[in-house]
C-alpha cells in the first residue's frame, strides 16, 4: 500500500490502506496472545473489538445543514479508483465507489455481489450481482458492466501499467494482457477472461494464489458505469512520470455506486466535497455532506477537532488518544492487521547463531513498548502475523523479557561485548510504527542493560528501504500492513526466497510456504500456513514486537461508523446526535 | 538607472541557471530515489527497478537535466512524481497562500516596528528605548514553530477567540480570483469570506512577523536617530513647523530609505519561516510542498520550486532597487 | 609677575586638559566601555555567562545520566502519564522516564557546541569568500573585478535557496543527526557572513589610510592582512554573535522538521523541544523547560550582539 | 529699548559650560556682531536664543533664575575636582545635543519686544519662530530637505505662518526666490536641493527664512561654506534685506572681514563671555581687550608691506582656564599678570566696553 504524501514528519504516512479479510477462519479471529493492554479485559478480541457505544438519537436538522468535516493526514490523488494505492485515496473512493466482495471486520462479506462460489481449482469465479443497483449516471449495474471493467484493466497501454499508477492491480494479477516493456512488467497476467450472462458475472484466472477471494474487496477494483469507462477511453498516460489524465483530478466524470456522489474538488484549499446519493441501492448515508480537509500536521488535527473545526480525524498521536477521551472525545479502537518487527540480518556475525539472536530476543521488554508508545487496542506479537489472519498458529516459539536470560546466553554464546549497528527510520511514522525514535530509544536502552553497545543508524525514509534490503543494517526496525486478509501479503513477501534482506537459507521455510500459497482448499491452507509460521519462528529471522491500530477521533456529539482493522470505515454511518 | 538594472538581472539569472544545474545534479546524487516512496514497503526489488527505469532515473544526470530543461523552455515543468498532479497546477494553487501569510506577516511587522522604532528612537536611552528593543528581539529568539503551537494553543483553543486551523472554515463555499482569500473576498464583495480569511491568517501572520519585526524595529531605530541629527531636520524646527510635519515630511521620509530596503530583502527571509507556520496552522502553502518533495525525493516538483523561488527572488530584488529610486530623488536624477 | 602666579595658572590649564583625555583611546577599548554602561550589554553578558557556566559545569553537576531510562516504567506516552517534579527528579521526567533537570544541564553543552560549531563554520567560509571576493575586486584588477562579480551573484543566490533545501539534502547524505544540524545551519551562514565582509572591507578599502599605504608601496597583500583585515572585523564579529542564537533557534527548528535527530548519546535542547512538540497539550512542561533554555540563551547572545553593533557603529558613535 | 535684550545668558551641557553669561542686545534695524574663534559658544547663543537647544531629559525648561550652574569651587592651589574642560566647539556641539540625558541648562533672559523668549512654553516658541526670528544655518549642503522639492520647502512656511495655500503660496515662493536672485523661479520650485549649487541653496535658506518678514533674522555663519565671490553676493543681499525691510540681523561669523563688511555694532567673545564690544568703526580703530588686538594682528592687511610677518595668538582655544578663577584668555594673552588670574574680570565701560584688568596699560 503505498504511501500518501507525507507533508510533514510527524504526519502519519498513509492508512493502514485497503485490505479485506479473507474470511475463511470461522470465528472472526481466534483469541489473540493474551498479553494486550494491561487494563483490558482477559478475553478482549484484538481483531474486531465490539462496539458498545449503542444507537444515540439522531439529530436530524443538523445532519442534513451542516457537513461533517474529517481531517485527513494527506491529499488524495486521484478520483479513478484503479490509477490510486494510497490509503487517502481509498478513504475518499471508498464512500463514492463499490466493489464486488466488502470487507466486515476481517470477514468477506457480500458487496455488489450477492453471493459467490469459486471452482475446485480455485481459478473459475461467479458472482450473482445484486438487483436494481444503478450507478449515479443512472446506468444499471449487470455483469457486462462488470466485464468492462475487467477487460478495461487488462488492456491497460503505456504509463497505466506502471507500477506508481496501477501497482494493486499488478501485484494481485501479475501483469496485462500485453506487458509494455517501457513499464517493466515482466510477469504473464493471470487473468483469463470475463464471462456475463445477466446478473451472472465468472471471472476465469491461469492459476489460483490465496490473494483470492479477498482480492475482489479491493478499493483498486472498484466498478464504475460503462459511459464512464467509454467516457475516458481515449485518456493517456504517455510515460511513467507524465501527469494523470485531467479526468481524474475533476469532479463529475466517473460514476460509481457508491452511498454519496463527489461534490467538489478544492485543490488549493486541499477539500473534497461529497453529497448524500439519494438512489443508493443500500442504507442511504444519514449526514447530506461529507469533506474531507486536510490536516498534515497530527497536533494540528488534534487541536482543530478540540476547536470544532473538525468532527474527527484519522491517524490520531497515542499521545493525544489518552488526553481526547480524558476530554470527552470518542476514540473507537479498531482491532489490529498489522505487524513492527526488529530484523536480524544473519550476513552480520554474529546474528547467523540461533542462540544470539534468541538472547536478544529475551532481552527486549515489547511489552513496555506495547504498554508506554503504541495506541490502545496493540498488543505483542508472537509471530510474523496479525492474529485475524488463517494459519495464525498458537504454539510457535515465544521470547518472554528476561533480561536475565538474555545476558546469561549471551554470555554462552561467547557475545558478552556484542557492539552491534541498529537502523531506524526518520522523517516518517507509519501506523505499525507510531514514533519510530522513541521505539529505537526503548529497545537501545533494553539491549544496553543487557550488555550490547548499540550503534545508532538514522536512516530518511527515502532511502531506508533499499539500505536495509540491501542487507547493510544487522538490526533494523520494519513492519508492514496487510492489504487485504492473505498470509502470503505477510509471510509471502518477506520468507518465500533467500534475501539479502534478512540473510539466510532455509528450504524448510521457504517450501512451507509455497505449498500454503497454492493450496486452494481451505482448511488444508489453514493447516499449511500455521506450520509456516512454526517453521520462521524456529529460525527467528528476526523479533516479531507488535500489532497496533492506527487511532481514529471523533467528536462527542458524533455517532462513529463502524471502525475496520483495514481503516475501511464506512462514512454513511456517520451521523450528529442530539448530543448526551 | 535601467541598465544598470537589467545588468544585474541578466547576472542574476546567468548564476540562476547554473544554481538549477547545480541543484538538479546534487539531488540526483542523493542516495533513494523518489521510487521508494511511491511504492510500499513490501513492494518487490523488481517492481522498484521497473519504476526507477519507467520514471528514466537511470539516465545519466546530464541527459535528465536536458530533458529538464527542454521541458522549461516550453514552461512544462513536468507532473509531480508524488501526486502524479502537473507541477505548474500544484504550484499555482500553493503559492497563494504562502503570498497572502507572508504579506500579512510583514503587514504586521511593518505596521508595528516602524512606530516602535521611532519611539526607541525619539526615547534613545530611555528604558523606553531598551523594553521595545530587546521586547523585538525576544521575538526572534522564540523558535517559531513553537510560538505558533503556543498561540494556537492559548487564543485558538483555550480561549477560543480564533480558529485553529485551515484558511477558511471548512466547507465555505468562495469565489477564487487570485486565490489571496482576503484580497478574493474583498474584490467579490463577499465579505464574509474575506473576514473568514483574516480570523484564520491573525494567529499564523503575529507568529510568522516575529522573525521581520525585530529587523525592522532595529534598523527604523538606527535610521531615525541618523536623521534626526541632520542639520535639515534643525532647520524645519527653525521654521517653526508642527511637531507632526518635522516627524512625518522631515524625518520619517529621510528614514523610510534604508526601511524600504530592508523591508524588500526580509521578505524573501520569510520562506523558512512560512514554512514551520504552514505546518502547524494546516495552511497548505509552498513551505509543506517543498517539504515534501524534498524528503520524497520528487525532483520534478523540487526544480519547478527552485526555478519559482528564484524568479520571486529576482523580482524583489529588482522592485527593491526600483523603490529605491522612486523614494530617493537623488538616485533617480543621477543615474 | 612673580613665578608663584604663573606656576598656579600651569596647574589650572594642566587640570583642564587631563579631563579631556578620558574620552580617546582605542575603537575598542572606547566601545567596551561604552557598552558597560549600555543594560542591553550587560543583561546580554549575564545570560551569555551563566549559559556558558552551566555548559561547562553541566555534565559533572548533572545529579542522573542524562540517557539511562531509569524510570521507564512509570512513564506512558499513550496516556500522557509523565511524573512532573518531585523530589528526586526536580524538572521531572521526559517522555521516556530519563530525569529531565539533568538533560537541561548536560543538554547546554550540546546546544552551545551546535551554536559554536555552526557559527564557525560560517564564519570561516563566509569570511574567507568574502576576504577573496573583496580582495580581488579592490587589487585584482579587471580579472580580479570579474571574479568578485562571479562570486558574488553565486552569493547572492545561494541566499535565495532556502535553508530547508540545504538541510534535508546535508540530511539525506550524513542521516540526520546533529552533526548534520551544524552544517547545514552553518553553511547557510556563509553567504551572510560573505557578503558582510566584503561590504566592509570594500568600504574600509576606499578609506585614505589604504590609499596611503599604497602610495607609498607597500605589498597589496600585507595591506589587506594587516590593515583592511583587521578593521572590517568588528561588524563580522557582531554578526557572529548574533549567528550564535539564530543556529539554536535554526537547530530546534530542523529537528522539528525530524532532520536534527536527537542521537541516543547526548541531550540537546533544540531536539528536546521539538520531540516534546507533540505532547504541547497534555504534557507542556516536557516542551516548555527547553523552550525557555533556548530563548533565554538565544536573547543572551542577541541582546550582546545588538550592544556590540550599536557601540561599534561608526554613524552612532559619531553621536556619542 | 532694542529688539533684542540677551542678559546673563547661560549655557550648559551637563559638567560642560557652553555659554557662560552672555549679554548684549540687537537694537531695531541694526546688525550686530558676535566674534570668536569656533568654540567660544556664539552658535550655541544662536541656537539658545530661538529655543532650538533640546531641553534636559526631564523635560522642564531650565528655570529663568537658575543657580549658578554646577562648576565646583576650585580650592585655591587645590586641584580641580569637577572637570570642567573647554566649552565644546560649535561643530561639536550638534552630536552632543543629541546624547543621552544630554540636553542643554539654558539660563538667563533673551527679552524679545518685551517677552523672555526663554520662558516661553515650547508651542508659544514653535508660534514666533520663523514668523517673528529666523535663522539661517552655515552649511546650505545638508540644511535643506534632499528628498522633498524646494518650492515644498517654502510653501510650508508660508502655510504655517501666513495661512497661504496652493498656487497662492507657490506664487509667493517664486517671487521669494526671484527676491533673493535666483533666475528662472518657477521651475526651480519643483527641483530638488541636489540640483542647486551651494550659493543657491544658501539663497533659498535666506528666502525661507525671510518668508514671513521676520523682524529679527540670525545668520549663524551663513557665508562660510562658500567660496569667495558667493560670500560677497550673500552678505549684499543680507545688507539689501535688512535695509529694505528694516529687519534687526544678528551676525554670527569669526571672519572679522565679514564684520567690517556688515555689521554696525561688535561684540567680541571668548570661552563662552563676552570680552568687547563697540560699534564696529570704534573696535577696528581701538581695539582694547588683548584678544581682539590678536584677531586684528592675524588678518592680513593690504596696507602693510608684503614680507611683515603676522602676530598669530599663540596657543588654541584649548589652553583655557575657567573665567571664575580669572580671565580665561589668561594663558595665551602676551601681558597676562597676577590680577589677571586674582579673579573674576568684569566687563567695564559704556558704548566701548571690555573685560580685562590690564586694560589701561594697553591703550
């Protein structure tokens, strides 16, 4: 998911960005590690927290005069749902725009399509659309209309195939039909064909991968009416850094489906302006308008929602949750699809033995971190993956804090006087990664009681990236969101080959998740991933510290919309109560 | 008086030139390219490869500054790599509101520091003279980024007298000219928007005119107490004139000559500043934009920025010089 | 006329002519003790001097270690739960439970190094461009006139690019840090101090006493050493002082755009304000002990710069 | 009773004594004199007399009866303890006038037709200066406006004073400036100082000055900025003036030249008192104080052999004692004797009066 424009460094780089949960595991999230926040209740379901804050009366004068203001860390980019990956982007295409499949929590759940079943195979898709669903140019929703979407993305030309445009659409189908070799998409498209009879619509795919079913809920996909796609058949994208077609920068020439129409576009004052859709085929939105402005600055959101200049805003500090409730502002906790992990680079004696790399496990106290510096709703992770996910497996391998410990096998291990390099990123916080500093600080501290000289690396974040894939830092901070509920978004992209990134060989690791990657049965694959996640922890890579979830504000005289672990909050809930 | 001013300009824009070869080279050497912003984290070594090719990073420096400036010649700055958005366009939205912080900032300074200047002056010695003078520099010596978050704090959010943030209240509904909120509102008579727009420029304009006001109190100070010892000033005292014409034709003109000058040069000395206030008021100027084409490495919006701040930079110089001329008879007859 | 007489009238014109001599003496000595009795001075030479004090004595009077997060524990950024002075921790903790009276004190010395260390490098190059600028142009003949010209349109725009390009770059080579707060800030200080010495030592070099000396043949460059030199120092060392408290206020302000990174190692206020921008609401006194260090100190170094100016300026002396 | 009555005027700048008990007066239609070397106070009596000096920091005009001014009693034989030092030059005067809690200790009486103009409050002054005394400064160069025209600078005299406006008030700028010789008035009034010579300037000081028909008009050195020549046409267009209009000229100079050109009656000055005044045929035919005999030895005579060497006076205006102990001429006087230092030298005679003890050896 790619970063929003981050004006300024405190600013949160992008939303936890689109992701859907692959719903497969029954209940929605198996019971999470049991550390959590200390003042929660035992059995506090770090996944879907429920909602306790009841059905307050509506006050509906207000919500049909005034907007509701959300501030937002970034501008969005594009008002074409396909040509965007950031998670500003998503926000504002989600409330305009639908997509086949939706996401409830972390469960698949019924979008535009009623209902769906796939093939032994995995690689048939049909979908049963829903009836009487027009887009907002009145155009009725049917599975060609579907079909021309699809086919629409496939045969993307010249600068839509490159990856800072169209990067979801890659990643999930592997290429186009023909791969423009100016873009540098090698990958074969595994995208067959578009079949529609009625409001019928099969999706036919070469192979299958567990990116589906729940790559279907991805904002990227949504559908938008046929006019609108022969509308801007004839726009360009000549090169990969020419500018985006004028189309989607205005208001008015893409409709969608979705509960409110777009209003306005103020670049210069940075405000997107969104009205009530009177014919949506769901719930119609409760508030008549929605803006969207944005706040680059955290403690600037803060202090516009506190002045009522704002009714609530996304990617609040954790310092500011606790002082927002203490003053009567409500700050829903969203439940947790995300991991930060300290990497050990076994290119870097003395990381490639096990017993090192288990001793500094040992001597990290995340749960201090988890407590002091996340929001509230984090807790420890124990393995390379959020709790909601398939394949989350209970008995992997754990590193409680014993200082104690960790300095004693050091000592075995012949590491008493380890002086080790420890990278960190500035100039950027993203949602698995609050304050990255104060983060580094903690863990310096613990590994300094323990004996280790650290040797702080400060990195911008522009060229963090490649320096640690590059393998040059031993230790290193890094996370990642998930996009949507697939365990190979986790586990695929760091441990299916040997990298330089983490520096070691382990055919055990890397076949265990292949097999899981390409089983289409279910509960096989549930089976598959868990032995995975036993199999990298055994390695310990590297020290798995935290799920966190991004806060999100709101005033007291607001009724929530339902928080999503993938930030996938729907605005239509949103309404102004007569206030308690 | 005109060629001299066009030498200088013609000098002007000759080491512009080389400044934008110069800068364009030296960000290119800066390590990460801006392909690592515009792709998550977990995007593929391959994927990044794709990009940098695509975006034609790879090319040796001399021919991407060619294709720079061929694009300049025909005034197509090229799209921001981060927004994918044209950078003229980008530009021209956030320019404005840099402008309209910046002239209220040295509206204030103005406005303030010249009368204080005189009263230093007039009081020379006084502890009239020292309170005003060191009251002036504690502007400067409180780091404005934290003056802003303090103002907020007190008049915006505990006493609620002014709004936090934004230009104008979210969702006002104005008719955009130049996009300068106040001067739009005032010449479309819709005076609701241009009061709207000064409550939100109050609180960011005082933060921002700490830096130009302490200037401009020290140099009104220096300059009045030069002229009020000049034997013109004795002889309009001679000629029995009101207090009021000795200080206003007398002195305060003779005074205004080094003022106008110093006044010309602190404008550009507001941009580092406009910058921090930007971030904290949510104004969305060119300060925030820069910002972030710098640490997002999106060279295209960075050179167009350079190339605006350069010409601005001129242009003060050159209105400065022809001020100069219109305020000092002297300068303009001679040359 | 007996001699008695006359001896009296010697000693009455004697006493007359000693009051008048108080007055002279060196450029100097005659501002030093003119700013003695100037207040801005003297308050300026106080906070310069316990500033300076506590810089020095800092580290060994500092009661914890600066960086050990010895209470750790009973500190809680998410809820804003820092202890605020008590007894064993006067100023109380920071946001990661290190004692934050101790920060202060060891923190002046860093402040005080990344307003010296800048400041220098400022100076040196600024001064040594300007020097070349100004001697080239005077003695250089038409080549000489054409290098100073060449020069000093590079100066002119360097003060056009903003501060802020500079820094993030110097950031992006070094990683932020405050080694890279320093250059930056004082490299930005260079075509200031450029400019300012070539504009007085151009002035000094129109002044008779260099027509003199060339008249009568001395070396030009023994003349721009030892007399043009020397003479338009005064107002550079005022400018210096006054660099001084803008390269605190430029360091805080760099950090707080996360370019000044502040390093495990050693506190230093502009970082500390800035790291503790964020809790400005609900813990203000994390940011408001700095904040008042490096306004405090930066009004010391501007209030005793303001003085040396005024008492070195030629147009105002005149008037004493 | 003359214009202008100046009794017992005294000048101080703090511990320093500028003027220390001038008298003398300026009858109707007269031009009188006042001599000395620079630095014997005669600019700061000008200056003292039209209320230009800047009053004490705090502000209250110096009481009419003033005490004597601060100078500590000198213990015979003992040492000088307030250091008193020579009252500072005209041209060092101007900056000290400014320094901090510098302004001057202005005592004593300038009877104007009939008023003490001393006395008066700062706005009544403001009311009469420019309308009832004028003054004309030394250095035309920088006593006038450079960045404001010229016919501007009349024109706002005549709107003080007069209530002219507009084209009426340009008209009567032009002629002014045709009164006092300049060419092509009209397109002068839009010019600036810069466009003129120093002759020119001084031209338009004295029509500024003469705007309103004042009845007194001070002229404080006005010929010594320039050359030669000019000097002749400016002291003839003053005599013109004063003839034409029968307005009192108090001639500030220490070119004895410029006296004998124009003035009717002397007074001779020296460290701040007046040591001889005559009407000016008496004075250059017998001059008594030693002081005046040196400054009429130094002018170089026509009527003398060419190789005749000059008597200069020896010393400067620095080797001085403070007149309380004696005649401060003292010093430098060739026929200094005890008296002269016993005590305080009074200022003898009637129409030729002069303060010096030895006098009568001299004559």
């Amino acid at each position: 998911m790619r970063t929003s424009p981050t004006p300024i460094r405190r600013a949160l780089a992008a939303a936890a960005g689109a992701a859907m949960a692959l719903g497969l595991l029954a209940a929605c999230g198996s019971d999470g590690e049991s550390g959590g926040d200390a003042d929660t209740a035992e059995d506090f379901d770090f996944s879907c927290p429920e909602r306790t804050d009841g059905e307050p009366a509506a006050d509906a004068a207000r919500n049909d005069s005034q907007p509701f203001v959300f501030g937002t860390p970034g501008d969005p980019t594009s008002l074409d749902p396909i040509l965007a990956s950031d998670g500003e982007t998503f926000r504002v295409n989600r409330q305009v725009f639908d997509t086949l499949l939706d996401a409830d929590c972390t469960d698949t759940v019924p979008g535009l399509a009623e209902s769906y079943e796939q093939n032994e195979e995995g690689t048939e898709w049909t979908f049963h659309l829903r009836e009487g669903v027009t887009f907002h140019d009145g155009q009725a929703l049917d599975g060609a209309a579907v079909c021309k979407n699809f086919e629409r993305w496939a045969n993307f030309k010249a600068g839509y195939q490159s990856p800072n445009f169209t990067y979801y659409y890659s990643s999930v189908f592997g290429g186009f039909a023909e791969n423009d070799p100016a873009m540098g998409i090698e990958a074969e498209s595994i995208y067959k064909g578009c079949a529609a009879d009625g409001l019928d619509v099969t999706i036919s795919l070469s192979k299958y991968t567990s990116s589906f079913p729940g790559a279907f809920t991805l904002e990227s996909l949504s559908i938008i009416s046929p006019a609108s796609i022969d509308a801007v058949a004839d726009a360009a994208i000549p090169t990969a850094d020419s500018p985006l077609p004028e189309y989607t920068q205005t208001v008015g020439t893409l409709a969608g489906t979705g509960p409110y129409k777009l209003e306005s576009w103020d670049h210069s004052s940075q405000e997107v302006v969104l009205t009530r859709n009177d014919e949506y085929f769901g719930e119609p939105a409760k508030v008549k308008t929605v803006i969207f402005k944005t706040i680059s600055d955290e403690t600037a959101r803060r202090q516009a929602l506190e002045a009522g200049d704002i009714h609530g805003y996304d990617l609040a500090a954790p310092a500011d949750a606790q002082s927002l409730l203490d003053a009567g502002y409500q700050v829903p906790v969203r439940g947790v699809f995300n991991l930060l992990y300290l990497a050990y680079t076994q290119s870097h004696a003395p990381l490639e033995d096990h017993a090192v790399r288990e001793a500094l496990s040992y001597a990290i106290d995340r749960e201090r971190i988890v407590n002091s510096v996340l929001p509230a709703g984090g807790m420890v992770a124990t393995q390379f993956m959020p709790p909601s996910l398939e394949g989350y497996s209970e008995d992997v391998a754990t590193y409680d804090y014993d200082a104690e410990k960790a300095k004693q096998m050091l000592a075995d291990a012949g590491a008493e006087d380890l002086s080790i390099t420890f990278c960190y990123p500035t100039d950027v916080t993203r949602p698995y990664m609050p304050a990255p500093k104060d983060i580094f600080d903690m863990i310096s501290s613990d590994l300094q009681a323990a004996g280790v000289t650290v040797e702080a690396k400060p990195i911008t974040w522009v060229d963090y990236i490649p320096t640690t894939r590059s393998g040059e830092c031993p230790l290193y901070l890094l996370g990642w969101t998930g996009d949507f509920a697939d365990p190979y978004n986790f586990l695929g992209t760091w441990f299916a080959t040997e990298s330089t990134e983490w520096g070691f060989d382990n055919q055990e690791v890397f076949d265990a998740i292949a097999t899981a990657n390409t089983e289409p049965d279910q509960a096989t694959r549930v089976d598959l991933w868990k032995t995975a996640n036993e199999a990298v922890m055994e390695e310990l890579p590297g020290l798995p510290i935290s799920s966190s979830p991004p806060s999100i504000a709101f005033a007291p005289d607001v009724y929530p919309p339902d928080v999503s672990p993938l930030t996938r909050e729907d605005f239509s809930q949103v309404y102004f109560t007569t206030g308690s | 008086m005109l060629r001299y001013t066009v030498k200088r300009l013609l000098q002007l824009s000759v080491a512009l030139l080389g400044l934008s070869l110069l800068l364009f080279a030296w960000f290119k050497a800066l390590p990460g390219g801006p392909e690592n912003r515009l792709l998550p984290e977990n995007a593929t070594d391959q994927q990044r490869e794709a990009l940098r090719a695509a975006l034609g990073l790879d090319e040796p420096v001399w021919t991407q500054y060619g294709e720079f400036l061929a694009r300049i010649v025909r005034l197509d700055f090229g799209s921001s790599l981060s927004s994918g958005r044209p950078i003229a366009t980008e530009l021209a939205e956030r320019l404005p509101a840099t402008v309209e912080l910046s002239l209220a900032a040295m509206l204030i300074a103005v406005g303030l520091g010249i009368p204080l200047g005189y009263l230093a002056a007039k009081r020379r010695g006084t502890w009239v003279d020292f309170s005003t003078v060191s009251g002036s520099l504690l502007g400067t010596c409180i780091p404005i980024f934290f003056l802003a978050a303090m103002l907020k704090v007190v008049f915006a959010q505990e006493l609620g007298w002014l709004p936090t943030t934004f230009r104008l209240t979210a969702g006002a509904d104005f008719t955009e000219v130049t996009g300068l909120r106040v001067f739009d509102g005032l010449i479309t008579g819709e005076l609701d928007i241009a009061w709207d727009a000064v409550r939100h420029l109050i609180l960011p304009a005082i933060a921002l005119s700490s830096i130009p006001l302490a200037v401009i109190v020290r140099i009104t100070r220096a300059s009045v107490l030069d002229v009020v010892g000049e034997d013109y000033v004795r002889t309009a005292d001679a000629k029995g004139l009101k207090p009021a014409t000795v200080r206003g034709r007398h002195v305060m003109r003779n005074a205004m000559l080094p003022i106008a000058t110093i006044i010309g040069l602190l404008l550009g000395s507001l941009f580092a500043g406009a910058v921090l206030t930007e971030s904290v008021f949510a104004f969305g100027g060119i300060g925030s934009f820069v910002y972030q084409a710098t640490t997002e490495r999106d060279y295209p919006a960075l050179m167009g920025f350079i190339l605006v701040i350069a010409v601005f930079y001129v242009v003060i110089n050159l209105i400065v010089d022809l001020s100069y001329g219109l305020l000092d008879p002297r300068v303009r007859v001679r040359k | 006329m007996t001699i008695a007489k006359i001896e009296k009238l010697d000693r009455l014109i004697e006493a007359t002519a000693t009051a008048r001599d108080a007055r002279t003496g060196s450029l100097w000595r005659q501002s030093i003790r003119r700013m003695r009795r100037s207040p801005m001075a003297i308050t300026g030479a106080v906070i310069v001097g316990l500033f300076v004090l506590v810089a020095v004595v800092g580290p060994w009077v500092a009661p914890y270690d600066p960086t050990a997060q010895t209470w750790g524990r009973e500190v809680f950024l998410n809820r804003n739960i820092f202890p605020g002075p008590r007894p064993e921790n006067w100023f109380g903790l920071d946001h990661l439970g290190r004692d934050m009276f101790s920060r202060m004190i060891v923190g002046a010395r860093q402040t005080l190094l990344v307003g010296v260390v800048a400041t220098f490098i400022g100076f040196i190059a600024g001064a040594f461009i300007g020097g070349i600028a100004a001697a080239a142009g005077t003695f250089g003949g038409r080549w000489g006139e054409r290098l100073e010209a060449v020069i000093m349109r590079a100066v002119d725009v360097a003060l056009a690019i903003p501060m802020l390009l500079l820094a993030l770059s110097v950031a992006a080579l070094l990683g932020p840090s405050l080694r890279t707060v320093m250059i930056a800030v004082g490299v930005a200080q260079i075509p200031i101090f450029a400019r300012l010495l070539r504009g007085s030592m151009l002035a000094q070099a129109h002044s008779d006493y260099v027509l003199a000396a060339i008249a009568i043949g001395v070396p030009k460059g023994r003349i721009v050493v030892s007399h043009i030199l020397p003479n338009s120092l005064g107002p550079v060392i005022v400018q210096a002082t006054l660099v001084l408290a803008t390269a605190i206020i430029e360091a805080a302000a760099l950090s707080y755009l996360g370019l000044g990174n502040p390093d495990p190692g050693s506190a230093e206020w502009g970082t500390m304000l800035a790291d503790a921008q964020r809790f400005l609401s609900g813990a203000p006194q994390l940011a408001i002990y700095p904040a008042i260090g490096i306004i405090v100190t930066a009004l010391g170094f501007t209030l005793l710069g303001e003085a040396m100016r005024e008492s070195l300026d030629p147009r105002l002396r005149r008037q004493e | 009773m003359a214009l202008l009555e100046v009794e017992d005027l005294r000048v101080a700048f703090g511990a320093s004594t500028a003027v220390d008990g001038v008298s003398f007066s300026v009858p109707e239609g007269k031009v009188v004199g006042l001599v000395g070397e620079s630095g014997c106070g005669k600019s700061v009596t000008s200056l003292a007399i039209m209320g230009l000096l800047p009053k004490r920091r705090n502000g209250r005009p110096a009481p009419v009866t003033a005490s004597r001014p601060v100078t500590v009693e000198a213990a015979d034989g003992g040492t000088v303890a307030a250091p008193t030092g020579p009252p500072p030059s005209a041209t060092a005067v101007a900056p000290v006038l400014r320094r901090r809690g510098s302004g001057a200790d202005v005592s004593g009486r300038a009877v104007f037709d009939g008023t003490d103009l001393l006395s008066l409050a700062p706005a009544a002054m403001r009311r009469r200066r420019g309308k009832d005394l004028a003054m004309v400064f030394q250095d035309p160069l920088s006593s006038l406006n450079p960045v404001v025209p010229i016919g501007r600078q009349i024109t706002e005299v005549l709107e003080r004073h007069r209530g002219l406006k507009g084209d009426k008030a340009s008209k009567e700028a032009a002629n002014l400036l045709d009164r006092v010789g300049i060419p092509d008035p009209t397109r002068r009034l839009k010019e600036y100082p810069h466009q003129l010579s120093g002759g020119m300037r001084q031209r338009v000081l004295i029509a500024i000055a003469v705007a309103c028909n004042p009845r007194l008009l001070i002229a404080d050195e006005p010929t010594t900025a320039l050359d030669v020549t000019i000097q002749a046409q400016i002291l003839e267009l003053l005599k013109d003036l004063v003839e034409a209009e029968g307005t009192a000229l108090l001639m500030i100079t220490h070119d004895l030249g410029v006296v004998a050109g124009i003035c009717d009656e002397v007074n001779v000055l020296y460290s701040g008192r007046v040591v001889e005044s005559a009407p000016v045929r008496e004075l250059f035919a017998a001059p008594t104080h030693p002081y005046t005999v040196g400054l009429l030895g130094s002018i170089p005579r026509l009527d003398l052999p060419i190789h005749e060497p000059l008597t200069p006076i020896r010393g400067s205006i620095a080797d001085v004692i403070r007149w309380h102990d004696g005649c401060a001429f003292a010093p430098r006087c060739d026929r200094v004797a005890a008296p002269c230092v016993a005590g305080e030298p009074a200022l003898v005679g009637a129409v030729h009066a002069h303060r010096c003890v030895m006098a009568e050896e001299v004559a």
